[in-house]
C-alpha cells in the first residue's frame, strides 16, 4: 500500500493552529483521526482509546468510519492533545455530514415546490 502524503496537515507554525479549514471532505474524519493525529502523537489505537476513558472497539471503529466522531470524543482527542484538535474534528465532521446529504437535499428540492418569498 502506497505511503499517504501527510503534508498537507502538519502544523509547522502556531498561525497554522487556527481551524479556518477542514481536511477533503471525501473521506470520513476517523480517517483523519487513524492516518494522521494518532502518528504525530505516536500514538496506538488501544492506548489513545485507554487514555481517553473509551471502548477500544468502539473507537476503531470511528477510525474506520463504521461510526462519527461525537463531540465527546472529539473534547477527549483535544484534551489529549491540543484544543484545536477539538474544533477541526467537530467542523469536519459536520462538513463530512452535509457533503453527504448534499444529494438528498437536490432530490427534496427537486419534488417539491417551493414558496414564494414572503411579501416585505
């Protein structure tokens, strides 16, 4: 299996520390989770899930996208780690949710009329 390019999501100074964006939403952010902030921590799926207080089953299978990253899990990650681990991991997911649903959303749209904009 080829190596994945993790460049793009080092942190190589604090500016780079602000969530303005999230990683391509075509991959569920457990991905995100497994490929990259548990190896910059060198960090193993069973310890990281014994140091944050979860099931090591269950956190597995958030990394394999079987599950989303609650935002309980995601405070525990940032505790773990740094707070802004946090933030990008509950912006991701939600970002993850809506590209999604972005085809059911166009289907709703499509069957059903919609209203005139309210008179001002």
């Amino acid at each position: 299996m080829a190596k994945r390019d993790d460049a793009q999501y080092k942190i190589a100074k604090a500016s780079e520390m602000i969530v303005s964006a999230v990683p391509p939403v075509d991959r569920h952010p457990g991905t995100f989770i497994k490929e990259v902030l548990l190896p910059e921590y060198s960090l193993s799926v069973a310890e990281t899930a014994r140091r944050i207080g979860v099931d090591r089953a269950g956190f597995n299978g958030v990394l394999t996208g079987k599950y989303d990253v609650s935002r309980d899990l995601a405070y525990k990650l940032g505790a773990l780690t740094r707070d802004e681990v946090a933030d990008l991991l509950i912006a991701y997911q939600h970002a993850f949710d809506l590209a999604k649903e972005r085809d059911k959303r166009e289907a709703y749209k499509a069957t059903i009329e919609r209203l005139a904009a309210p008179p001002v």
